[in-house]
C-alpha cells in the first residue's frame, strides 16, 4: 500500500495552505505532520534536513522529500489522479505561472505582512501598527491587485475557464488581506476580482480550516 503524502507545516501558514488547497481539490488525502516555524522552542529536531531554509510546507511522498510550494503543488497536481489543475495551452500555463510570480515576489509580502499582520494581527496582540509600513503596503498591494485582474482576462478563473494552480495560491494571500478593512476595500474597488473571490471562497475545500 502506498503511503499517504505528508505535509510538514502549520495552519496558520500561507504556503501550507495552498498546499492543502491543492490536495483538497484533486481529492488527495495527506497526513499532517505540524512544524510551527515561530515556536519559541524552535524548529523540531532534524527539521532542516527536510528545509534548509527552516520555512514550512515541506512535503513527502513515498520517500520522495519536497520543498517549496511551487514544486509540490505542480508535483502533486500531476502525480496524483483528479481534475487537472494546470492548463494544456502553453500561453494559458503561462499566465498562471505568471499570476504565481507575482503572488510570491509582490502579493505574499505586501497583502500579508504589510497589511494583514501589520493592521490586524499586530493590534490583536496588543502592538501598534506601523502607519507608514502599511500605507506602502497598500501601494505595493493596489498594484498586485490590479496586476491580477489584468492578467485574469474575461475569467471566470485566473488562468481562464478552469481552476488552476494560481487561484489556490492567491487564495490563502486574499484571504488575509480582506480581514482588513483597507483590503477588503482595495478588492471591492476592483469587481472582475472582487466576483472571482465571491466564487472562490464558497468552494468547499476554502472552508477547510484545520486538520
Ligand atoms: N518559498 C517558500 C516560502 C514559504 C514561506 O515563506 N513560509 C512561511 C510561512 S507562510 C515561513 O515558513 N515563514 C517562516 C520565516 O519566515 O522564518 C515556499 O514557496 O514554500
């Protein structure tokens, strides 16, 4: 019998997320192995055999040891039977790891460390938030925004007809940035992405919260 994929990692994380995003939509059940990166203990023992980098996901299948998102999601997209997650045209497959690109080097930073954990997580834990960090942040964020729906073209998904790769890694940055109020304004502002979100975020593997 071949054993279930497993993921190292922690809910509360935007890249172990997309990951479990990815796994719920193709139907692929995985054992959860939980790595919390900010532990005051610090990473498990021999962790960083698995991620040298100390970040979380890392994954494995069948001894096959894995990190960074953008290779287990593809991996797992096409090692594993379900709806096929990535377009066949070229320009289409293009797009979305385009739209994944900008997710990594723009949105993930600014939507979630500039505005989420600064506005929101940052006063819940009793800190002040850092006016001028989160004013460039919304700058940064406003392009990505923009970016994103421009690259989306007529929809109804960001590589087109179909769900892909890119929506579930946008996925878990959108939702963090919506929880604040300057985020959720940003995306209203933009509707052909405000919709894309609505659709989105009612699909059930979007409500899976932990486990
Ligand atoms: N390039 C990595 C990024 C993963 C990443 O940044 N994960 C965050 C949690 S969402 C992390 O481990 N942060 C710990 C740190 O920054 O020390 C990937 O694609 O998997």
């Amino acid at each position: 019998m071949t054993d279930l994929p497993r993921l190292f990692g922690a809910d509360y994380s935007v890249y172990v997320r997309i990951v479990r995003l990815v796994l719920a939509e193709k139907g692929v059940a995985c054992e959860r192995v939980p790595v919390d990166v900010f532990a005051e203990e610090g990473l498990p023992p021999g962790y960083l055999a698995r991620h040298p980098f100390g970040r979380i996901p890392a994954f494995e299948h069948d001894g096959f040891r894995l990190y960074e998102t953008g290779a287990i999601t593809r991996y797992v997209d096409e090692a594993f039977d379900g709806p096929a997650l990535q377009p066949v045209d070229p320009r289409r497959r293009a797009r979305m790891n385009q739209l994944i690109g900008i997710a990594d080097a723009y949105a993930y930073p600014a939507l979630v460390w500039g505005v989420y954990v600064e506005r929101v997580e940052k006063p819940a834990r009793g800190g002040i938030a850092d006016e001028a960090a989160v004013d460039a942040a919304l700058a940064t964020a406003r392009l990505c925004i923009g970016a994103l729906a421009e690259v989306m073209g007529d929809g109804p998904w960001l590589a087109g007809a179909a769900l892909s790769l890119a929506d579930l890694h946008v996925a878990p940055m959108i939702d963090y940035f919506v929880k604040a109020p300057e985020g959720a304004a940003l995306l209203g502002d933009v509707p052909a992405l405000a919709d894309w979100w609505s659709r989105l975020a009612g699909r059930p593997s979007m409500t899976l919260r932990a486990g």
